[in-house]
C-alpha cells in the first residue's frame, strides 16, 4: 500500500474520482446509524433483565443492618453497596464510599458545584475568586469539559502520553497556580483513547504538592471492570490509599458507575474519597436531598452480591464487545494501515477507540460521514471548549450498532478518512 | 375541666405533684419512639409491594414512543412519566413537566443552587449580589429552610393564616424590594399546619408584581393528593395557569414527588414551570447528569396508569392514615380541651398536626417527651434557623407509629405538655 503522501498529483486525482464514486455509492444506501456515544448495545441490556427479577413483591426490603429500603434513611447508601462499590473501586475501606444516585455524572456536577458555592473543607467558594482553572487532559470526557466551562472555569489542555497526562506539565501547573483547583482524570481506558495510567504516573498524581489547598483530583473511574480481555487486564493502583502514604490524604475526589454494568442511568453511583472529604459531603447531603434510591442499590447488591459477580458479568460484556472493538480495527489497518493518514488506538477496555486523522482533518471526516448518515462524536468535543488544536482526534464508539451496521458504519468511515485525506493533499 | 391560668396556686402545686409522678410512671415504661419525621408507616409501604413485579425479566421495556428506558436518552423523562406527573399538578401540559429523579428536595436544592451560580434566564447569579432574601412562611418545614440558609440566603418569616401566607405583607416585600427572590410554599396540606391556601391567595401570589425579574415562587405541592377524608377535600387552584393568565407566565417553580405515595426516596419527582424556565432547565439538565433513572419511570406508570390510578391508591392510604389522626385528636381533644395551654390543626390532608402550646412551652416539652422516650421534631424547627420566635410550636408526625406506639406517645405528649405549662404557671 502506497502512502498517500508519496503519492503524485495524478494518481491522488485519479483516487479521489474513484472515492468519489464510491461516497456517492454509500450515500445512495441511506445508512442512518448513531455512533456519537457509548451506548451499551442492546445484547449488554438483554443480558441483565433476570435483575429484574431480584425484587419482587415478596421480597425482604431490608438491607443487611435490618434498616427498610423503602423508607426515609441511611443518606450515604446501604451498607452492601457501600462494600460493592469500594470493592470495585479497589478494596477501599465501605466507610469511605457514598452511593449516591443514579449517574456519576451528576456527582461530579455536585462536588464541583459544590466548590464553587461553598469551597472544599473551609476554602473560599469558587464564586468569591477572580479565577479558577482545571487541567483536563485530551483527548478527554467532553462531558467533564462541560461541567468547568458551565462553571465559567478556565481550561488548560495538558496532553496525554501512552502513560497518562504529561506528568511534568501537571505538576508544573499544580505546585505553581493557586488558581488551579482540580485536574479531570479518567484513569483506566482513558476515554476516548483507552490508556491506563501507568502506576508511576499514578503516584506522582498522589504526590503532588498544590499551591491550592483546596486543589483535588477529579478521578473518574469510570472503567474500573470493564476490561476487554481477560489474559490482558490493565491494573490501575488504587488513589486513595497512594495519596494517604503520599502525606496528601485529601486530595482525591473519586467516581464510579455502575451504568455500563447494568442499565444506563438505572445503575447505582458512588463517590469515595478521604474520611475528611466524606464527613464534609455527608454533611451536604443532609440539606440537598432526602437519601438516594435505596431498593435500587438493594437490586444491584443482591443481584452481584460481591465484586466477583460483577467480573463474572463483565466477561460476558467483554464477549459481546471484543469482537465490535475487533471489527473496527480490523478495516482500520486493513483499509488505511499503511497509508500515512490516520493513527488509531487499540484499547484493552473501556468504550472507545480514539482515531487521529492527518491534521485539519477531523471535523471534514465527521461531516462526511454525517452526509452520508453516520453521526460519529462531534470533532473536536474530546478537548476543552470543543476546540481540538489540530482537527485531528474523533472517537469512535463502537458498543451500540450491531455488527452489521458496525461493519457498514466503519467501512463508511475509512471511505471518508481517505476522500478527506486525499482532498486535504491536493489543496496543500 | 378548669383552664389552667385560672387555677390558684394550690391548685397548680397539687396538679404539678400528680403530674410529676404520673410523668415518673411513664418514663419508667422505657418508651421508644421516634415521631421525628414524616415517615410513611409499615402498612403503606407493604400494601404498594405489588408494583415490585410490574417490570420482570420478561418485561417490554420500552416507553410509550418506542424509546428503550434501559438505555442512555429522554433526559426529560419518560411521556407517560412527564403525562402522570402533570395530571398529579393538576392538569398542566406535561410538556411543562420534567420528571427528574428520586427526590423533590433534591430539584429544589439544584434549582436554588443554580440560581446562585447562574442567576434565571439570564438575570445576575446571586453569588455575585451582596444580598438575597427569601420569604418563608412560617410555620413551614425545616428542609426548605436548610436549603435556604446553605446558601447564606436572608429567611424574612411570614406569619401563615387560615388562608395561606399573610398576602398583604407577602406583596409588600415581593414589590418593593429587589433582593426578595423567593418564597417557599406548601400550598395544599401545608407543612406542618395542613392548611390548604385559599383561591383568593393563589390568585394574589399569581397577580404578584415582582421588583425582582429573577423572582419565583418555589410552589412545593407535596401533598397534591394527600387526602384524608374522600368527603372534604381540600382543592387548589392550580398556580402555572393562573400565573399565566396573570401575566406572569414565569413565576413559578412547581415541584412534586410520589415518595409519600410509593416509596421514601424510591418514587419519582417532577419540576413543573413554565416554557422558558423548562427549556433553560433542560440545558442545565444537559450539563449536569446522563438522565434520571428512567425504570423507575416505567414501573412507576405502568403500576398507576393515570392520575385515576394514584387517586384510588391514596385513598388507600387515608384509610389507614384518618384512624392515626383521628387518635391524636382525640386524644388532645380529651386531655387538653378547654384547659387553655394549647391549640392545634385538624387538617384534611398531608402529614402533619401542627400544636401550639403557651409561649416559651415547646423546648421543655419535646425535651421532656425526650426524656421518657419519645422523640418529636426538634422545637423551632418550623421556623428560620430553627428560631420559633415564641417557642410555641410543636410539629406532631403521627404517619410511621403503629397504632398501639401511637397512643403511648400522645398520651406522653400531653401528660408534658401539661407538666411544662403548670411549670411555666407557677413560675410566672
């Protein structure tokens, strides 16, 4: 396979009107597919209705302490999903967890909110300084670059590397800005790009020394167990017993999910973090809600009953999706590998897989591929602002289609890669 | 029976010796109960266990459009949720409805605190004015304050009537000054007192001429369908049309939840309002989480149907909440009738029976119900910062105790509520 940039003039023409041929080809199809977002595929939400089954009318509505799910109480979880949520998150002790709706999400919503209402352990609000600022690694979670910019938060892109954000640039702009208050991390199968910081990476998170006292790390963990193959696992060290022996127990905010294990947004969530910052949280709680859905959390903890049924079950996901995350890759190098137009992750979990097209690309390719009725993740909303510096990344999110329309979509995709590579040539 | 400022001296000293060792008596019966909260009771939540097997395994779980409610999307809730929520408000269009997760102390607290942070549509957030003040009648409850006072809001009372709010001094804070952005209500059923606002005051609260833009009214209709006597119930106006055809179509904030009617914590809850105040509410909703738990939705519909459905089950629950209230009343009725230490509500509806003993009486009576084992409400917090100006009010929860547990704590109650006033008598 010849590289497009060897390529001359002509025989970039001559491709382009075959492409061209092709696009028009595809388009005639009438493909519809939504590809812009990591939905669980309908075979991952079959796969867990006998949960449904759990509870039913003549169930024992108490959790394991005697106390009735379905009263008023226990604000900060039921003891079982408490311990199933620590487990998962990488046996921290229960009393350091808070399950806590239904979406990580929205915790992360809170806990900024939160901060800037009303600060972090006695520090100012937010909303009483001139200028607050979080590193957010990219390609990263648009989602967590929404939250800061709805917060009217400055965001600096730090970059990432195949062990996690560039740890020199983090600790440059911790230790020097006050201003900079938190970092969003996403530490097992990094979304978009499915990289697991390295434990290296992980402690130097931990020894970080902020100029800001109310400095936290935003850790997302939004993939703890959802690993994609069993012999090849990603270990990620656990956060917040390294800042403990780190001298820097508070430092960490941690999130998890259980709405790609079971039903998205009818899972559980839960946050964890230092006994200081749980006491400070359980407080808020107090005056923002009357408790979280308790008989959910009782569903899911005797339906998992411990961390070994939720890895028993992941297995099955990771049997529905290895072979989706397999197909994409496979047209990817079949069709492009070679060709000097585009570079590609090969994840070993998570949702994704992250594609970097020849600069000033990415956005044509996403529009291209829309034209002809595959809607991919808007381009450049894996960096802050939705401004990605280079036009390059697009995520591509290959859990919802089934495999047939996997394989039409991707063949699509690689099509409009090369019609907007090759056009991106001739006009240089 | 003689009331009580009318007894000499004597009379007070001998009443109070009998009454000491009657209390004595009592306390060494190691009473403990808790009638701190309104709780449903056991046989409420037992007899709405059917709705546990409305969604099996077998399930369709699929929304009336077709959208799949195990899976990401329909951040506004499910149509027929939206539908059953809008009928429960009394028939507002359900496109003015979002149904928004377990709690509607929890849309309250995220809609006071995204006015701090982001002001309403459009106006200046309230983290950058030196003031904010809210109205809070008064008696109200305490939760609505908690959220109030977080936020570092000013709490201006308003003495309630049998009508509602005091309207003259309501309209004369709300048009004169711009700092004034809210008023708490529990229209129907009020918190703690039952009373249910008159149309007269339902009709001034929409006629109100704001000085403030960004003011509204955080209408809390908790007790919508909280009936106690199929016979006499109470109606109210409903506020979003009213405020409509007075001109100021975006008034109000409307909030509502079945947790009084499933389950505490494990119901759903709506945010009712206007078009506008919809429409902004659902882009914050797009920051803020990936959507409610939409199952619960679903079971929820397909168990009630319509607001039919929830009708005929409340009045379920009257007939086995009438009895409880009607034993409290009868109890004070007999006990303190006439005696002149204390007055209380016979309401039609919601969860509480407001007392108000002689002035300076509350404290000492809970604390003294405290002693012998029953925990009531804390004094005062009915009030603003928890501070009953006259230290009279009491809030009586009778919904959680059973019958037998019931009439041992009224007949405590009333045996302190006497000891504290001969007390207070002889001390004057």
């Amino acid at each position: 396979m010849k590289a497009y940039n060897e390529m001359s003039r002509e025989e970039l023409l001559s491709l382009k009107e075959e492409l061209d041929q092709r696009f028009a080809d595809a388009k005639g199809k009438g493909l519809k597919l939504d590809m812009s977002r990591g939905k669980p595929g309908l075979a991952q939400l079959d796969m867990v209705m006998d949960i449904m089954d759990v509870l039913d009318s003549k169930a024992d509505m108490r959790c394991e302490t005697g106390v009735d799910t379905r009263n008023y109480g226990l604000m900060e979880g039921i003891p079982e999903a408490r311990h199933l949520m620590s487990d998962m998150m990488g046996g921290i002790p229960a009393e350091n967890v808070i399950v806590y709706g239904n979406s990580s999400l929205s915790i992360m919503y809170d806990t900024v909110s939160r901060c800037v209402t009303h600060g972090v352990l006695g520090s100012t609000p937010w909303c009483k300084l001139d200028k607050v600022k979080f590193l957010c690694p990219a390609p990263g979670y648009d989602r967590h670059f929404s939250i800061t910019e709805f917060f009217g938060i400055e965001m600096i892109v730090i970059p990432m590397t195949p062990e996690g954000p560039d740890m020199d640039l983090v600790e440059e702009y911790v230790s020097k800005d006050p201003a900079v208050k938190g970092i969003w991390c996403v530490p097992k199968y990094s979304n978009p790009q499915g990289i697991t910081y390295s434990d290296k990476t992980v402690r130097r998170f931990a020894a970080l020394k902020p100029a800001a006292e109310d400095f936290r790390i935003y850790w997302d963990n939004a993939y703890s167990i959802h690993d994609l193959y069993e012999e090849e696992q990603d270990e990620i060290l656990e956060i917040i017993s390294e800042c403990e022996k780190a001298g820097n127990p508070d430092m960490v905010f941690e999130f998890s999910s259980l709405s790609k294990v079971t039903f998205s947004g009818a899972g559980i969530a839960a946050f964890a973090s230092s006994k200081a910052n749980v006491e400070e949280t359980k407080k808020y709680m107090s005056i923002m809600t009357i408790g979280y859905d308790k008989i959910n959390q009782l569903r899911h903890t005797r339906y998992f009953k411990n961390v070994e049924g939720l890895r028993a079950h992941m297995r099955k996901h990771a049997a529905i999706l290895r072979p989706k995350f397999e197909a994409v890759l496979g047209v990817l190098e079949k069709e492009l590998g070679g060709l000097g137009i585009g570079e590609w992750t090969r994840p070993r979990g998570g949702y994704f897989i992250s594609f970097d097209a020849m600069e000033g690309c990415a956005k044509a390719i996403v529009a291209k591929c829309k034209e002809a009725g595959v809607v991919l993740t808007g381009a450049g909303a894996t960096f802050p602002y939705g401004k990605d510096p280079k036009d390059s990344n697009i995520r591509i999110a290959p859990t919802f289609p089934n495999s047939e329309e996997l394989a039409a979509a991707t063949d699509l995709f690689v099509l409009c890669v090369k019609l907007v590579s090759v056009e991106k040539l001739l006009a240089q």
